[in-house]
C-alpha cells in the first residue's frame, strides 16, 4: 500500500507547484509593465534536505543579479544580509534553507531612468503580484516574517515614519513575528550612519530570540538577555 505523504512533505509539493505557477506568471508583461526579455519571475524552491522554511523574507523586487543568476540577494547586497543574518544565528550555509525568499513583486522592474537604484515596482505591478504573495503565506504559515526595505514594510505594516524610526522594532500580530529591515544594497547611505548600523544590530538581536523562542537554537552565544529584549508592538 503507498504510503500517506507526511504533512511536511505535501507543503513542499505545494510550494513547489506554486512556485512553478509563478515562474509561468506573464501578467505584468501582458499589462505592458515589464519586457519578458529583460524580466521573469524569480521563485527559488525549498532545498531538498532541508525543512520548508518557517522564516519568509519578503523584499521590494528582484534585482538584476538575481534575475541572472536565478536566486535572491545573489550578489553584494546578499554577502550583507548574510552576515546580518549570521549575527542572528542563522549559519551562511543554511541561509536558503532556513529562509525562504519572496518580494512584493517577483519580477525584475528595470533601472530606475537616470539613478543607480532599481524602480520601485508600480502600484499596478504590485496589485497583479499581490495574489501569489498572499497565497504564498496561507501556504507556508510563517512564525517569522523579514521586511526588507521600506515598501515591504509599508505594505505589512503600514507605518510611514523614516526606515530609523522603523528598524530595530518589532511587531507581533495574530502570533507572526514582524521584523523591518533596511535593504541590504550598497546604493543606500542609510547604512552608512552608525546609530543605523546599531538599529541594524538590535534587530538582528530581536531575531536570535525569536529563533531561540521558536525552537531553533542559535549557534553561539545562546538567547538575548532580557534588557536585549524587543520593543514590541501590536
Ligand atoms: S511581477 Fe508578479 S504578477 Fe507581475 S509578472 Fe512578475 S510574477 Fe507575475
């Protein structure tokens, strides 16, 4: 007699069919946002001996280098989220193990005419991608859930003050653990400033608790003390 599927193994399927979906996904490029040339959805599956994630990251938009490369955060920006992320416990190698990527919206929007940075996806593009997002957290049911980057955090949290007054807080609703962050990428002087970088260091101390918290232990120097404790908000 076959075997009943654990139900570990039928979120991988199901994430793994959603993902497939979505690399077929077309609707920007049919509504004229994006050229298909330049711009394909990014949606990286589960590693395959590892847990599916219960650490989403959700960012703005893949960038170029992801797009090339076909994974998140594959470049500069990626090595500084990874040694954030390692400040929290997360090893560098279990970074796409321990955390699944997504983005507001999952295609590459261009350059941004006449900047260095890329363009912040449309209100239109981020409507038609809103859906995969949403089923895409029905799905994996995050304990913890990573706001890279100011769009994100506006639209999970809907808070308007400047990325300062932001990072380094965290928020709690219906038992998901929110964390914003600053974009990883070195087009940004936020990071330039130390009371930032200090910001930046208080999240990722809110992290190594709730990972504790949650049952998987950080490597290291154990939990935060109580005065390390978040400032929560819900
Ligand atoms: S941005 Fe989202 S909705 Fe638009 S084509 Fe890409 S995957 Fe589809």
């Amino acid at each position: 007699m076959p075997r009943t599927p654990s139900p570990e193994s039928r979120r991988r399927a199901r994430l793994v069919a959603l993902n497939a979906r979505l690399r077929a996904c077309r609707k920007c490029h049919r509504a004229g946002f994006l050229d298909e040339r330049e711009s394909v959805p990014i949606a990286r599956d589960p590693e395959p001996d590892a847990p599916v994630p219960r650490i989403l990251l959700v960012g703005q938009a893949p960038g170029l280098r992801a797009t090339l490369h076909d994974r998140p955060f594959a470049g500069i920006a990626g090595d500084k989220l990874r040694a954030w992320f390692e400040q929290a416990g997360i090893p560098r190698a279990d970074f796409y193990r321990r955390i699944h990527f997504a983005a507001i919206t999952r295609c590459y929007p261009g350059r941004l005419p006449g900047a260095r940075g890329d363009r912040v996806p449309s209100p239109g593009e981020q409507a038609l991608c809103r859906p995969w997002l949403d089923e895409l957290i029905a799905l994996l049911e995050p304990e913890i859930v990573l706001l890279v980057g100011l769009l994100a955090i506006r639209s999970f949290l809907g808070v308007a003050g400047p990325l300062s007054r932001i990072v380094g807080t965290a928020t709690i609703r219906d038992s998901v653990r929110y964390l914003p962050l600053p974009h990883p990428s070195g087009v940004s002087r936020w990071l330039n400033e130390p009371a930032n970088v200090a910001a930046v260091d208080r999240a990722m101390t809110i992290l190594r608790g709730w990972i504790a918290e949650l049952g998987q232990p950080p490597a290291g120097n154990g939990p935060p003390s109580r005065s390390q404790s978040p400032r929560a908000r819900s």
